[in-house]
C-alpha cells in the first residue's frame, strides 16, 4: 500500500500561485464574491502565505503555498462526530460531503488552518459554470472541504491500472497544483517506496515539516532555501 | 412571629390563582423577543452560516461561546440543590426550587446552541447512526442528555407534594395537575418513598453534574490548539460554571421576590448564606485563573504566548481586563465585607459575575482562532446581528421559562417550607446534641 506525500522545494517556488488556480479549476472550489472575500469566507483548497523574514532594510517576503498536510496523525480526523473525515489507507484524508453535518470542529482542531467551510451555497461566475470538472462533486452549504491530493485522479488512475493489470504508480497519479507548477518545485509521490524522488527528498537535511513538533506526522514537507538564497 | 400554615400556602400560590395585567405585557414582549430570533435563525437556515459573523480562520464564535455560558449557568440548580439538601443545610428550602428551574430551563437553552451552530442541521441524525464515540462532542450529547433527564426528573419529583395540593384546589388547568401529581395523597408510606427518591437523585445528580462540564470543556482541551490545551480545563470549566450558576441564581431569586413579593420567605438571611457560596467560588475561579495563565506565561512557549499577549495588551485586554475585574475584584471585594453585602450588594455582584463570566468565554473560544500558528490573513471576529438576535431568543425563553413555570406551580416549595416550620427546629436540636462530646462513665484509672 502506498503513502501518498508531497514535497515542495522553497528553493524553486517563484510563489506564482498556479498551483492554487490549477486547484480551483480542477475541484471546482467555488468562487467567493469579492466583498464576503474580504470578510474572510474566501475558499481556497491551497493557500499562498506570505510572509515576511526580518526586518527593513533587511526583510524579505516570502510566498508558497500551503495545502492539507495528510497528517498520518491528523487532530481533524481525531475530532469528527460523524466519520465525515477520515484517514484512507493510503494516507490521504478524505472528506465525505455528504456526511458532514457543519460542526466545523475539524477546521478549529487542525492545527494547519487549511479547512475551508461553505458559508453560503456555492457560486461561480457565468462563464465558469459549465466549465466545473465532471470528475469531482459540488459540495452544498454548510459543510467542511480541503485538499484530498486529488482523490478522483488516484481513483482513475487505480482503475486504469487495474484494466491494464499492473500496479499503479506515481507516474499514474498526480494531482492537479503538482502538474500545473512551472518551476517545477512540486513533487509528488510513494514516502514509503525509497526509491521514488519524494521519499528522497522528504528524506534530506533541508526537508522540514510544519509544526512537526506536535507529533501530528504530516505527510507534505518543504524544502528550506539554501543559505545565502534566502528568497 | 411564624405565619399559619394556611397563610404560607395562599402566599406562595397567589402568583398562580390570581393574574395581574403585568403578566400579559412581558409575555407579549418575551414572544416578541423569541419571534425576532426565530427570524434571525430563519435568515441563517435559508442563506448559510454567511449571515453570521464567523469566517476563517474564527469558525467559532457566539453560539459556542453562548453554549457554554448557557450550559454553565446549568450548575446552579440542580447541583447546588443537591449540595444544600445532602448537606443538611436548612436555610436551603426557599432555594431550592428556584435553582432547579434554572438548571431545567437553560439546559434545553443550552443544548440546542450546538445544533443552531451547524451548518447543515438537517443531518442532526447522523450524530445517532453515524456517531463517532471518540469524539468529544459525542461525550456532550451523552452527558448532556443524561443530566437534562436527571434533573427534570430530580425537578420534578419534589414537586409532587405541591402540584398535588394545587390540584385539592381545584386550580385550572385541573387535568394538569391531577396527570402530574401522580395520584399523592401524602400517606406516610408516600412520604417515605418520596425521601428516598429524592436522596437517591440528588447523589445520582452531583457526577453527572460534574461531567456535564467537565466533558464541554474536553471540547477545547482535547485539541492540541494554544490556549485551549490544557489539563486543568475540566476542574476549572465546572468551578465557572457553578460560579455563573450561582450569581445567576442570585438574579433570579432577587427579581421573583420583588416582583412576587416574597421576602417574607426567601429573607436576606438566605441570601446572605448563599453569597459565602458564591465568595468561595470566586476565589476557586481566581486561583484557577491565575494558575493557568502563570503556567502559560511562564513557560513561555511562542505559540502560546501569542494568545497570552493578545489577551493581556492586545485586542482582548478590554474583555480580558473587564473579566478578572468582574469575576475576581468585585465579587471578592463586596461579598467579604458585611457592610457591602447587602441585597443590592449581591445583586450588583451577580450581575458582573455573569457578564464576567460570558466573556470569560469570549475570552476562550476567540482569541484562540484569532491566532492561528501558522500566518494565516486575519480577519477579527464581530458577530452579526443574526448571532444577536439568537442571544436575545436565548434570554428570552429563559425568562419566559420563568413566568410560565411561576403561572403554573409554586416558586417556593410549599411542603418543604411547612415542614421546615414544623420540623426542622427539633431535627437541628437533636442534630447539635449529637455532636456533643459523649459523658462516658469515668475510665478507671490504672
């Protein structure tokens, strides 16, 4: 059984934000108006930090994305009322819409803020609409959503494999924000096959893991800048 | 000079058989009130959680908060009741009552708040076929639900006596009364039954009580967010709770006694007793308070430290500021003092305690959200007028929870203050005696 996780090397991300628009277009995360945006109900399955490192005339700013870390020890999973998020297998945590009932005590139990809550029915704009990916279901009001690393891809990619009769492997799967980055500074793959590029990067002395310290076993890493590269 | 047993009974029934034009004008206004929220939860089930004034990363906000206010106002009846009874404390019979009602009132309150917080509540059901036991808010449901059965029964059963005389009475609703008085006709068998039920359900009452509390504030403590993970959550969510319990109590007794002139029964005597109660819980809340925070600042650690910060100079050191006045200072400072703890004394007191002690939990459930470890865009949490609007349903049904029960059955125990007028002088007596020292025959010296 694989454990799906993802790398991304600070070093190479420009912060461009494509992998949150890649995202948005494959999920069919909603498209929250501006003014309630700036109340804070914007949803975004990858988020982009930006934060600032020092201060002037020393300070830089730095932007890179921020989605679900698969925590193999995920507080959300832990908190659940109703088996509305859970961790699959293959590590990845699903959600199930249509059984969350909106307590929203996964999104105040994880300890990354990267759940997003529909506070009011979904909406796109007109011409968006009839472009929502068929492969992925819209989520009503009222319920929790996040990154699920693409779940409908893997579930293809299982099929696919399975008709063909050979394993599946990370050429089979990837999900849509590891495509759609042009720096290339994405990775995605097998943590427990040791040869695959992320079991060995997510090995490496500049691998980190966010708040690792709390023991909840994230499965995305990030790769620190290089001393003197200090984006 | 000890009033006629007939005298008692026409005093603490009058507010029931006789029914003044006042009463009509603040039911009119309660469902007034209780209209506006049912309209304002309207607004929320038709568009979303959107009308509220939640968002991310504060997804929690007024109706948690108000959960747990609710919820800790609770204690005061039915545990309260039960420690006064089991601890033989005779100034307890006009209390008692009062303190049952409350806990009975605003659990149902209480309880729904987290069902009015659900952004989809329409799948209520699925807490029962799909529940998860290791979730904290299961261990609500269950310990909810058992001391909202515990103490509507443990309101109920005392009351037997009462409704059984309203019904020799003949008052109307007369169905009412004959279905709930349960066929008493206060034989001596009757009464022994009575005894030991009520015994039995006020030591079953106390654990429950005690885990209600305990279990809400898991809700927090079991997650590993700042501020909220902590072990001495448990003992100091119940200490606040029985302390809002009680100030609110004090409200409750203070307004019913003016307002149904009953001061020749619930005296400042009983008041009096009553606020050392409420000192001693203002100085356990104090020392809980304080020992959480030291430990937090203390040691230090950054995550932490944020939230301790913001509450103490940043966005929240008005209602932090404000909560330690009205919870610590205040309370500590009148009720010591016999010449300050007078009935307005205590009423100002419990007024400020139970502000105090909402935003005690302001104080909690916010500034946590509000500062995510990780950089997160902040939005500051203001609650709309929809979440205000089902504070003020809340309120509301509380208050009319009150006037309903004071139309239908005694504020004051009837049968408990008569027999306290016969008995308990001579129970007292014989009780001092016994703890005299014994006059044994003179050992013979060796």
């Amino acid at each position: 059984m694989p454990r799906w996780g993802m790398v991304i090397d600070l070093d190479r991300c420009t912060g461009c934000g494509s992998c949150a628009a890649a995202c948005q277009a494959e999920n069919n995360v909603p498209v929250v108006p501006k003014e309630e945006a700036r109340k804070g109900r914007s949803m975004g399955w990858v988020r982009m930090v930006h934060e600032v490192e020092g201060v002037f005339p020393d300070a830089h700013v730095r932007s890179y994305p921020r989605i679900c870390m698969h925590c193999d020890k995920a507080p959300c999973t832990y908190v659940c009322p109703v088996h509305a998020t859970y961790r699959e297998d293959d590590g990845l945590i699903a959600q199930i819409y249509p059984q969350c009932i909106g307590c929203r005590y996964c999104m105040a139990a994880c300890p990354y803020t990267v759940k997003t809550f529909n506070w009011y029915a979904p909406q796109w704009p007109e011409d968006l609409r009839d472009a929502c990916n068929p492969d992925v279901s819209l989520r009503p009001k009222g319920v929790v959503e996040k990154c699920t690393f693409c779940s409908h891809r893997r579930q293809i990619a299982k099929e696919q494999a399975r008709a063909e009769g050979r394993p599946m492997t990370e050429r089979d799967y990837q999900p849509a924000c590891v495509e759609a980055c042009p720096a290339e500074a994405m990775f995605f793959g097998d943590l427990d096959q040791p040869t695959s590029r992320v079991a060995q990067l997510s090995a490496s002395p500049r691998a980190e893991r966010l708040r690792d310290e709390l023991g909840t076993e994230p499965k995305v890493s990030y790769l620190r800048t290089r001393s003197g590269h200090e984006a | 000079m000890k009033p006629e047993p007939d005298r008692i009974e026409a005093d603490l029934l009058r507010s029931i058989e006789h029914t003044g034009p006042g009463f009509y004008v603040v039911l009119a206004f309660l469902l007034g009130v209780i209209a506006w929220g049912f309209y304002a939860y309207w607004t929320q089930l038709v568009h979303g959680l959107g009308v509220t004034g939640m968002q991310e990363p504060v997804t929690w906000g007024m109706y948690i908060i108000n959960f747990v206010f609710f919820i800790g106002i609770s204690h005061a009846g039915t545990l309260i009741s039960a420690i006064l009874r089991l601890s033989k404390a005779e100034w307890r019979r006009p209390i008692t009552r009062m303190a049952e009602v409350i806990t009975a009132i605003v659990l149902a309150i209480g309880g729904l708040h987290p069902i009015i917080d659900l952004g989809r509540p329409d799948r209520l059901l699925h807490l029962f076929y799909n529940g998860r036991l290791q979730s904290p808010l299961l261990w609500d449901i269950t310990s909810i639900t058992a001391y909202f059965t515990a103490s509507t029964i443990y309101l109920f059963v005392p009351m037997i006596p009462d409704i059984a005389r309203l019904r020799d009475r003949g008052v109307r609703p007369r169905w009412l009364y004959e279905v709930l008085s349960w066929g008493w006709q206060g034989t001596p068998e009757q009464r022994r039954v009575l005894d030991r039920a009520i015994t039995i359900l006020m030591v079953m009452v106390i654990p429950i009580a005690v885990s209600v509390h305990t279990v809400i504030s898991f809700i927090f403590a079991m997650t590993l967010q700042p501020g909220w993970h902590s072990t001495i959550f448990g003992p100091y969510f119940v200490v606040g709770a029985i302390y809002s319990g009680i100030a609110t109590l004090f409200i409750v007794m203070i307004v019913l006694r003016k307002v149904h002139s009953l001061g020749g029964y619930l005296k400042e005597v009983h008041l009096r007793q009553l606020s050392r109660l409420l000192l001693v819980m203002a100085i356990l809340w104090s020392y809980f308070t304080f020992a959480e925070y030291l430990t937090g600042y203390y040691g230090g650690e950054p995550t932490e430290m944020k939230i301790i910060l913001y509450k103490f100079t940043g966005r929240f050191a008005w209602p932090f500021w404000l909560m330690v006045f009205l919870n610590a200072f205040l309370p500590v400072i009148v009720l010591s003092f016999r010449r300050l703890c007078t009935t307005t004394g205590i009423l100002v007191v419990s007024i400020g305690v139970t502000i105090g002690m909402w935003l005690e939990r302001l104080n909690i459930v916010v500034p946590t959200l509000e500062n995510p470890a990780l950089s997160f865009p902040l939005h500051l949490y203001l609650p709309s007028w929809v979440e205000w609007g089902i504070f003020a349903w809340g309120v509301a049904v509380f208050c009319l929870g009150f006037l309903l029960f004071g139309k239908f059955f005694p504020l004051i125990s009837v049968w408990e203050t008569e027999e306290g007028l016969e008995r308990s002088v001579s129970e007292v007596d014989e009780r001092l005696e016994s703890y005299q020292p014994d006059v044994a025959e003179p050992s013979v010296a060796v």
